[in-house]
C-alpha cells in the first residue's frame, strides 16, 4: 500500500429498498453509477465478495465534472458515514522505525492486516494507518491477525494517514488495470485496490430522478450521468460521496445538465439524502 503518495489516479446499479432516510426513502443497497443503454454492471461477482469469495469484474462508470467526462468506479455502500463525516476502520502496516527524512521503513515481504472485512461490524473501505514497531529481525508475516498484533505489545504510531482500500473478492478484476494488493484478516488472505489517501469526508454527488415509486424508492432518469464537483487534485476532494437527488422535470432532455453549476441554476428540486458511496474518480 502506497501510504505516502498521493494518487490521483459505466454504469453502476442503483439498486433500492425500503428504510427511512433524509428526505426521501434510504436504499438497501446504492451505487453511483449512471444510467445510460449499456446493460453491464459496474461490478458483477460470481458470488458474494465478502472477505474474497468468488470473484468480480469491475467496469468504469461515466459521470460529468464541470461539462467533462470523468470516469469511476462504484464501490457501493460499505461505508457509515454521519454529517458528512466517514466511519474508519484501523489499518496496521509494520515498520522497523523511521529514516533520517522521518519516513516510515516498512518490514519488507509483512502484508497489511484489518480486522473487518464487508459483513463485519465496523467495515468501512476508508482505512486509518496505524503503524506497528517491530523489531529488525522481525520475520516477515510471523503475524497475521490484529488479536496477534495486540499481545505483541508493540510500539504504536498513529500519523493522522487515511487510505481508500475497499476489500473485494480474490481474483477481481479492474477496466482501468488497478492491481490487488493482499492483506491480512484473522490469518486469512484478503485482497483490495490501493486508490491512496483520502479525507475522511463525503462530498456531494447529483443523480437524477423523475419522481418518487409508492414505496418512497426513486424513479431514475434513463440516460442521464451523474454529476460530480471536485475530481482528485481539487481541493476538498474525497471518493465518497454523499446522494443529492434532482427532480427532473418531465421534458428535461438527459445529459443537458454536466455540472453542479448547471444543476443549481436549472432550479430544479434537490433532495438530500443521508446516503454515502465510494466511487474513486480514476480519469478526469
């Protein structure tokens, strides 16, 4: 895991359900993705990816950055966010101390370990980098569960770090050729992209809507991609994103509105929801 370089490195199903929420009825389960004639996922498994059954094939999604294209990938819901604030999970990366520039020295051949994985209490894909002093004749991945760092009384530091590593089926799959990093989970293999730090805040994402289904859920708008304010190397970006939904009027023509600009001036209605998803811009 690339802890200390900033990397800035189609259509995903909205898929809803039945629950309270902000304003509109919440979704079981939401993606980010747009809505365009294309059939294919943005992630399709051959079973439950947890913590790396099966395997999934993640696609690209289009959406629009102030009148440009942009693409991400749609992560879903796994992470619990409050007032636009993003629940962590604690990451431990093992170092043998830090060089004369104050950079860690990680144990060369240890892999990362969690202890959440999707399912869990307390999952988040947004990590907090906890660094574990060892030793230097530490053997490499002699330890590979957080229980197992815990009685080893080790040194901890905390440097304030957040990395955006969401924990998918072994054997996935990326359109943009992301490779999978391997971790550790209670002894076992699991495996997540890398798509560097990230600020653990939501910002927002505009999906687009015709009204609302009996049930409270959306009626979205065939065609329409999503909207985005702040792609990586804006100030304030983050790749979760909070749901703002836009009525659309009737005759509105999708894809007429690209940018958050647009969406505030056309004064169509825009209804918050409290529901927050990972979607890592990868090409803006």
């Amino acid at each position: 895991m690339k802890l200390f370089e900033q990397k800035l490195n189609r259509r995903g199903l909205l898929q809803v359900g039945a629950a309270g929420g902000v304003g509109v009825a919440a979704f079981a389960l939401v993606g980010c993705g747009d809505d365009d004639d294309d059939d294919t996922p943005a992630a399709t498994a051959t079973t439950d990816g947890g913590s790396g059954s099966g395997e999934a094939d993640y696609r690209l999604v289009h959406g629009w950055h102030r009148g440009e294209e942009v693409v991400y990938y749609d992560f879903g819901m796994n992470s619990p966010a409050s007032n636009g604030i993003v629940a962590t999970a604690p990451i431990y990366a093992f170092i043998t101390g830090m060089d004369s520039d104050g950079n860690p020295m990680f144990v060369e051949g240890q892999h990362n370990i969690i202890d959440a994985v999707p399912g869990d209490a307390g999952y988040s894909d947004l990590w907090e980098v906890n660094l574990v002093v060892v030793d230097e004749d530490y053997a490499a991945d002699s330890i590979k569960s957080v229980d197992d760092v815990m009685l080893g009384n080790f040194e901890m530091m905390k440097p304030g770090l957040f990395v955006n590593c969401p924990i998918v089926p072994e054997g996935s799959t990326f359109e943009n050729g992301e490779e999978l990093v391997q971790g550790w989970y209670k002894g076992d293999a699991v495996f997540y992209p890398d798509f560097g730090m990230n600020p653990p805040s939501a910002i927002p994402i505009w999906v687009f809507a015709t009204g609302m289904n009996s049930d409270g859920s959306p009626q979205f708008l065939e065609g329409q991609n999503n909207i985005i304010d702040q792609v990586p190397g804006d100030a304030g970006y983050s790749a979760f994103w909070n749901v703002q939904l836009v009525m659309a009027d009737e005759d509105y023509e999708p894809n007429s509105l690209k940018s958050a600009a647009d969406v505030m001036a056309s004064g169509m209605e825009v209804m918050p929801t409290d529901l927050v998803v990972n979607c890592p811009v990868v090409e803006a």
